[in-house]
C-alpha cells in the first residue's frame, strides 16, 4: 500500500494492485461468466439480471460507509488541533460519499438512479432472450447460492460506526470495489459489444438503444458503458481516485499504528477481490448450465 501513501498517479497505484492481487486471474473469471452467458439468449438474461442485483448493492452500501465514517466523529481527528475542530471524519466521509451521487441520481440521465438504469439494461436482455412470463419469472429468481456471498457483501462493506478497525477495513473494501468495477464494465462491454462472440446481441442492441420500462423510453446499455466502456474508463475510474484520497485522509488522522492501518486496508482489498472471484465463477456456472438446459431440449 505504499504507492497510496506516496501518492503516486492513481494509473500507477491501479497496476500495482493489479499485480499483487492478480487481477489477471479476476479478469479471467469475469470474461468467462461473459462467454458463458452468450451461450445462449437465456444465458445472457440472466448474466445481466444476476450482475445488476448483485450491484444493486453498491450504491446504499457506499452510502453507509460515508455515514458510519461521518458518525464516527472523533475517530479520525488532527492531533494538532483543538478537540473541538480536531475531527476529521467528514473530510474522509465526503471522499467515500462521492462515489454514490450519481447512483442515486445521473445527471446526464434526468436524475434517474443507476438501479432504475441497470433494470433497463436487465429488461433489454429479457426481450432480447423473447422469454415468456413464465419463463422470465422462473429465471429471474436469484438462487439460494448467491446469498452468503451477498450476506458478505453488505456486512463487509459498510464498515461499523465507532470501530476504526472495521471503517479501515471497509476502506480497503471500498477503494477494490471501485478498481474492479471500473475493469468489469470495460471487460462486460468488450465482450457483448466488441467481439464476434457477441455479435447477435451487439445486433440487437443496436436496433433497440431504448426499451420501455415504468412508462418511459430508457437507455439499453447506459448503465454499462457509464460505469466503464471498452478502450476506456467511466465514472468508476474517478471514484476509485476518490477513494485514494479517502484512505490518504484516513491514514493520516487515523488512531491506529500505521502497519496495523495499512494491513487492515489491504485485508479490505484482498477480500473484496476474493468476493467478487467468486461471484463471477457462480455466475459463470449458472449460465453455463442455463444454455445447456436450453440446448438439451431443442
């Protein structure tokens, strides 16, 4: 965690991180729950509704650690202030807080949510796959395995109003999840949009840039490329920056020795990492199973 410390450029610290956690191998196993789900139209469907529930999470999630953080006034203070402007949380806060506004609120989307945008780009996938009620609300189901990794999710990543060993922690988290994220989109929009593999859906995409979902006309694949796009970086990219300053902020005014505060941000990090690995081998192996339920009966 050095390179945060010294504040190198964030694309240097963003590669560092990505050797030492092996990115190479998350990048593997979300490109291969991608392939899997372009197996079939079924497939596809319930890659984008399984991905966008599990995101769904996110933004209230990064909410409530600016809260706690906020809440915690006195845990991160300047010692060399007065005790009643010594505190320091809401400068941390505020950096954490900034990477979910626009999950509550896309300016460049009439303020729609994120939520409401990654349920067009589910509803998309859904006419794109021509299911039937029946069948639709028979997959759209979230099976029973993807629950310990969410009830992970959402304890892990608010942190606990107080404990600056858990809100350290919860940085580390963070500061992965916003990396990943912004890698995942990219990979997800290469895939569906910019291979051969993904041809028929990029086809049908391109015939219906809008679907009609609660009355109105919304954007397909908005809630993708914003997050991250193929050959570049989208609103994850800034996000991870801010928690960069987040940490820096942190560090500096934080009660805890400095090894113990940079092991707790790295444990955060590499556990996050862990997660979301094997949220992407989950999926991966439901779509797969899902065409070949759809193959053996043609």
């Amino acid at each position: 965690m050095q390179l945060i410390i010294e504040q190198q450029e964030p694309r240097l610290i963003a590669a560092a991180l990505a050797e030492q956690f092996d990115f190479a191998s998350a990048d593997a196993q979300c490109m291969k729950a991608c392939y899997n789900a372009l197996l079939s139209p079924d497939a596809t469907y319930v890659f984008f509704s399984r991905y966008a529930a599990i995101n769904g999470f996110a933004g209230p999630l990064v909410a409530r650690l600016a809260s706690a953080i906020g809440l915690s006034r006195g845990t991160f203070i300047d010692q060399d202030e007065y005790p009643d402007i010594a505190d320091k949380d809401m400068l941390v806060a505020q950096q954490v807080f900034s990477a979910t506004i626009d999950e509550f609120g896309d300016a460049g989307q009439r303020g729609l949510t994120h939520r409401t945008l990654a349920q067009a780009t589910v509803e998309a996938a859904a006419q794109f796959a021509g299911l039937s009620r029946y069948r639709r609300r028979e997959l759209a189901q979230l099976p029973g395995t993807y629950q310990p990794l969410l009830e992970s999710f959402i304890r892990d990543y608010q942190g606990e109003v107080g404990n600056a060993r858990r809100l350290v922690y919860a940085l580390g988290y963070h500061l992965a999840s916003e990396l990943r994220a912004d890698r995942e989109y990219a990979l997800i929009d290469e895939v569906f949009l910019h291979s051969s593999w993904g041809k028929d859906f990029k086809a049908w995409l391109n015939e219906h840039k809008r679907v009609s979902l609660f009355g109105e006309a919304l954007p397909s694949w908005y809630w993708v490329a914003t997050h991250g796009h193929y050959g570049g970086n989208g609103v994850e990219w800034q996000h991870f920056d801010a928690a960069l300053v987040a940490i820096r902020g942190a560090r500096r005014y934080s009660p805890l020795p400095i090894a113990e505060f940079d092991t707790l941000v790295a444990e955060g990090f590499g556990d996050f990492i862990r997660l979301i690995n094997d949220t992407f081998i989950l999926l991966a192996g439901e779509c797969g199973a899902v065409a070949a339920s759809e193959e053996a009966q043609v």
